[in-house]
C-alpha cells in the first residue's frame, strides 16, 4: 500500500478510536481499489490524419471520512482519496494534415502508466 | 442510489463507451458504500462541565475515476465522489461553567445524521 494510504488509514484509526463509544458495529477499513485501465486513444484534429497511442485512464473506489468537529473553534476532519494518474507523462503527437499549412500539427497527449487512490494530484 | 451517483454513473459509462477499444478486461463498476456510524460525541470546554451528545462519523469508499484529454485544447474528464454528510444540523449545546462568568458556554455543533458518496459537500 502506498505511504499516504498508510498515513490516511492511521489518522482515522487514531481518530476514532478518540471518538468515544460507537454505537453499534465499528466498520471495517476496506480495502481501496484503483484501477489502470489500459486502452486505444484515437488522437485526431479535423483535416488530419489521425492516429491512435496505447493510454490508459483510472476508476476506482478510494477511502474517504468526515468526522464533525468538537465545537465551534475546531474543524471537522475529513479526508478524501481519488482514483488519479499517479505517474504519467507528456507526449507529442505529430499528425499529417495533407490541406494545412504547415502540414504537420503537434498535440500534447498525457499519457496515464499508472493510477492511484491519493489525496492529491501529483 | 442517489441521483448524483446516477449522473456519475451515466457519465463514467458513456464516456468509456467513446473511448474506443479497451485492452484488456474493463472494470465493472462497483457499488458505493458510505456509512453513516453513530457515535456518543463528548463536548467540552476548560472549566466547564462536560456533555454527550448522540453524533455519527461518515466512513466509506465513494467512486472517482480520470479520463485524460484527448490533446492539448481539451481538459481530463475526472469526477470524485467523497462520504460526507447529506444531512445534518446545527445544535447550541449548552455548557455549565461553575467558575466562569456567565456560568454558561455555548457551543455549536454540527450533529449529522445520513452520509452518502457525493462530489461536493451539501
């Protein structure tokens, strides 16, 4: 699991059990889940030949709470992960536009290689 | 399910059926789950007496999933849902402060009631 997984999964665990008696059943951390999902993206721009590069893009279901605040001068604590990119990198894509001048359009692609339950984006 | 998660859903489904050939196997979607864990929440102040008053946590894994443009003039499609509170209230909590002038404190407190998987907080 990564570091901040582990540092989410400790500040609730410590947190909750400052909370006080639960009522009822305490749940269970379950376990995120995000998935790299490869596929085929066709890059195109009207008059272009286009073309197609191997990305990737990212789904899942990552770990998040909110714990209300005690009173009025605290914050609530809450904490929410994301499915992201957590490494990628830019691509340039030179597309043939025979009717263009000049006949050849770069576009900037970001390419996905991984994906990841965080907090932020990287 | 909520009508945002419908929404979420519909996006994230119809987005993925333009993205054109998956390598690989694609993911199912999972379901959402948000739990709303009562708790007795203790408040209190320095030199005052303390209360309990009944308040529930939010905890779950909500879905998020990032679609990367498709070259340099268009945005990623990206859509995080969090477990936070649907509904909640706000309650005085009265405080007896026997050294204190007034004798009573006041506090606010954000008692909350039903958490669900939604992109913003209501």
């Amino acid at each position: 699991k990564s570091h901040q997984n582990s540092l989410q999964r400790s500040a609730f665990l410590a947190l909750r059990s400052s909370l006080g008696p639960t009522i009822g059943r305490v749940p269970q951390m379950r376990r995120n889940f995000c998935q790299t999902v490869p596929y085929k993206q066709k890059i195109q721009e009207p008059g272009c030949l286009s073309r197609t590069v191997l990305n990737a893009y990212c789904y899942g279901s990552c770990n998040s709470f909110f714990i209300p605040a005690n009173g009025n001068e605290s914050l609530p604590f809450s904490s929410c992960a994301f499915c992201l990119p957590r490494r990628y990198r830019w691509q340039t894509v030179r597309l043939k536009c025979p009717d263009s001048v000049p006949t050849i359009k770069r576009k900037k692609v970001q390419i996905v290689s991984k994906c990841r339950c965080q907090t932020e984006m990287i």
